[in-house]
C-alpha cells in the first residue's frame, strides 16, 4: 500500500512539473519581446541590427525553452542532491533565480564595456542582435546556480 501511495505522489509531482514547464514555456513565447526591449542596451551611438529573421526566432524560442526548463532543472537538483528539506529547496531555488538574475546585468556590462570607447556622434558603433547572447549567460547562470546549491544542500555521506 505504501508503494502504491508513492507512485501516485511521483506521478502527482511529474504531471505538475510538466505543467509548470508548459506555463513557463508558453509565458516565454509571451513575454519575450518585452524582456528583449528591456534588455537592449543603449549606450551611446550603439545601434543594434536584426540581420535575420532566423536569429530572432532562434533567440525567442532559446528563451521559451529555457524557462520551460525552469522547473525540471530545480527537480533534478532536489533529486539528484536528495535535498528533501522544504527551507532548503526554497534556498536553493533561490539561489538559482539570482544567478540567472545576475548573469543578465553582467551580459549588460560586458556590452557596455565593449562599446565604452563610442563617445562621437560621428562614430556608429553597430552590432547584430545573436551577439547579445542573453540567453545563453541566462542558462549559464541557472548551471552556476544548481552547481552551487547542489555543493551547498545535498545530503553528504560519511563512508
């Protein structure tokens, strides 16, 4: 009877992961042009050219999927770590929200760092929007995240 009641708890957690995966999938495909308009930089003579579709789509449905992934990633740390504590899987799942909230003003930075020197209205510095890569330092960050809270929270064992 027990194991019966433990698979119907593991198929109850997967059917609200996959949920949870598909709401934040489906928010990413929403809410993608306001996060890319947020995340322009606007330094200067900087202008940024879309030099394909393509690219854009790519870049729109990168970041669809990395938020659908989301919770699966935070899943697999409290899985694979064994964190069973609530008030760590709360700090852990925190601690992945603010690396990946970090990894986006240190992408702005490193633009910002590139395109300093722009200072002339008579210089036009351009660069084509693949190369922001915001998505990609996004799932940087949630690795950094789960590396660290994974060190942090798993359940050590003494041989």
């Amino acid at each position: 009877m027990a194991t019966r009641t433990k698979i119907t708890h593991m198929k109850k957690a997967y059917f609200v992961l996959i949920i949870c995966s598909l709401i934040l999938f489906i928010t990413g495909l929403y809410t993608y042009g306001l996060f890319f308009h947020f995340s322009l930089p606007e330094y200067g003579n900087l202008n940024i050219f879309n030099t394909s579709l393509n690219e854009h789509f790519k870049n729109h449905i990168f970041f669809s999927i990395f938020l659908g992934l989301l919770p699966t990633a935070l899943y697999a740390t409290w899985k694979l770590g064994k964190i069973v504590d609530r008030n760590k899987r709360i700090l852990s799942t925190l601690i992945i929200l603010i690396s990946i909230g970090l990894a986006i003003p240190i992408r702005y930075y490193m633009i910002h760092l590139a395109t300093r020197f722009v200072g002339s209205e008579m210089v036009i510095n351009t660069t084509i929007v693949e190369n922001l890569r915001y998505a990609q330092f996004m799932l940087g960050g949630l690795f950094f995240g789960i590396i660290v809270s994974w060190m942090l929270f798993r359940k050590k064992t003494i041989k």
